[in-house]
C-alpha cells in the first residue's frame, strides 16, 4: 500500500502546522489515515523532526506542501531526510479537486468536528472577472483541512473526476460568500483508535 503526505507548514507563532497522511484503497476510496497538528507556538524545526519521525512509520520519504517560506521548509525537512516538494497546485484547486471527491463518494475520513468545521466554514468567492476561490474566512483557520485535502487529493492521483465543486450550491443565490462544504458528512469505516486525534 503506497502512503501520500501533505504539510501546511507554519512559523509557529500564529497558525498550526499539520501533516496529513492517506492512501487509496483497493475499492478507490480515498481514506485519510490522520492528520497531526502542533499548535502555537513551537518550534518548527522541532516538528518538522516530529513529523519526519511519523512519516517514517509510513514509509514516506517524500512530502508535498505550499511554498510556505521559500527553501527554508525545504531545508529542515531534508535535514531529516525527508524531501519536501511545492505543490503545482493552489490551495483553492485543491479544495475544488477535494470537493468533487467528496461529490463522487470517493472520500473516507473520520467524522472529527475539528475537521468538520474546518471544510464547512471554507467560502467560495467569486470576483468581477467571473473567477471563483475558495479559502476561510478572515481570522479563521484551515490548517488541518488544507493538509487533509492535500493528502486525500494526492492519493486519487489521476481518479479525480473534473472538479465541479459547486454542484450542491443554489445556483439561485447571490450571495458572494456562501460555505463551499455546507453539506459534507465525513464517514468513519474504522475503529477509533486508527484515527490520530487532532
């Protein structure tokens, strides 16, 4: 079984960094293996040792995230031997693909309320040239669903069916800012203590 990681890195001193591990099963299904966060504040060349040593148990050598940083992430990841790769995709893209996934009954994950509330609080936005994103809300967080959504994007590699990430929004209401994620119901298909709790 072949594990995917995904990192939303942070200096520490206002936002978490997390790390979110997944695979594809055998039925298709993306499932989500955990996700580890380290509140503020810390240090983060200490988690990104704490996370090498998790990525370790899988076997991952290799983890993809923003390009929180420049090289700096890069190099204190590599300095665990772990090689830290920028994603060729934006946040909002990743949440589009990870929408259409959820859409498709292709997600597994387990039905933590700190990831619920996460994805359900993400808005999409559409400015005047027509051109939608998706993001939190000021002074809101999404570190522990950018990095699932991350991983879980990742595992479906090339399954992904073409983002339609709007297809449970009324098309009927004008409203700029609505929840890109209002109607999401993670499922849990396993005992509890697979779940590395947040």
């Amino acid at each position: 079984m072949k594990y995917v990681a995904f990192c939303d890195p942070s200096g520490g001193s206002s936002d978490s960094m997390t790390l979110a591990i997944a695979h594809l099963s055998l039925f298709k299904k993306c499932v989500l293996d955990g996700v580890w966060e380290r509140r503020p504040p810390f240090s983060p060349d200490a988690v990104c040792e704490e996370f090498a040593g998790v990525l370790a148990t899988y076997r991952v050598r290799v983890v993809t995230g923003d390009r929180y940083s420049a090289q700096w992430v890069v190099e204190r990841f590599l300095a665990h031997g772990v090689t830290y790769q920028h994603s060729l995709k934006t946040r909002s893209e990743i949440y589009g693909e990870f929408a259409a996934l959820v859409n498709s009954g292709r997600v597994r994950m387990p039905s933590s309320k700190r990831l619920r509330t996460q994805f359900q609080s993400l808005e999409r936005r559409s400015s005047r040239s027509g051109r939608d994103t998706i993001d939190h809300p000021p002074a809101s967080h999404d570190d522990a669903a950018n990095a699932a959504a991350g991983a879980l994007t990742l595992a479906a590699g090339g399954l992904n069916p073409a983002p339609e990430p709007w297809s449970w929004c009324p098309t009927s209401d004008p409203t700029p800012r609505r929840s890109a994620f209002e109607n999401l119901s993670p499922i849990d298909e396993g005992p509890e203590s697979w779940w590395q709790r947040l």
